[in-house]
C-alpha cells in the first residue's frame, strides 16, 4: 500500500516557491541547513522534506554543458596541484625530528 502524500495542499508551484526562498534566504544566514530550517517552519513542513525538494530541484536544473565540465576540470586540476604542493611543502617543513616531546 503506498503511503498518502502528507504534504497534499502544497502545490508544485509552492515546493518551487520553497526551494527559491531557500536559496534566497541561504546568502542571509549562517548555513543552507538553516534557510531550510526557517522556511520550513514558514511552511509547516519538515525540514527534511524541503531539504528533499531542494535536492530534487538540484538535480533537475539545466545539465553541465561541455564547456562548463571542461572548467570544473581544469579547476579541479589546480587545485590537486597547490593541495599536493601544500602536503610536500608540510612534509618539507617538519624535518626529521617529528616525534613527541619528552
């Protein structure tokens, strides 16, 4: 038997409305946990069903174009490089005398 939806009077245009407002109220407070928090208190919701409904929208915004993956790639790339140029650097650095104090 499939569950009765709890969230029956709130309408697909409202769950978008929701998730806008998060992303709105999001640059406003110390977290995205806390805009779905505040809006979901708004709504009388759980916070994680809107959290779902933030996910969803998420997943169904515009697909990564080419050139943007390209992008991401490159990115991802330099900062691999500083982070192991970092690591060696740290490593350089403590010498050979690491271990504890007496």
């Amino acid at each position: 038997m499939i569950a009765e939806r709890k969230y029956k009077r709130l309408t697909p245009e409202l769950r978008a409305a929701a998730v806008q407002t998060v992303a709105k109220v999001a640059t406003e407070v110390s977290s995205r946990w806390r805009a779905i928090e505040l809006v979901a208190e708004t709504l009388e919701v759980h916070p994680n069903t809107l959290r779902n409904w933030v996910v969803a929208a998420g997943r169904d915004a515009a697909p990564v174009t080419t050139e943007e993956a390209e992008r991401r790639a490159r990115e991802h790339k330099v900062q691999l490089a500083a982070a192991t140029e970092l690591i060696a650097t740290l490593t350089a650095g403590m010498g050979p005398h690491t271990g504890r104090r007496a």
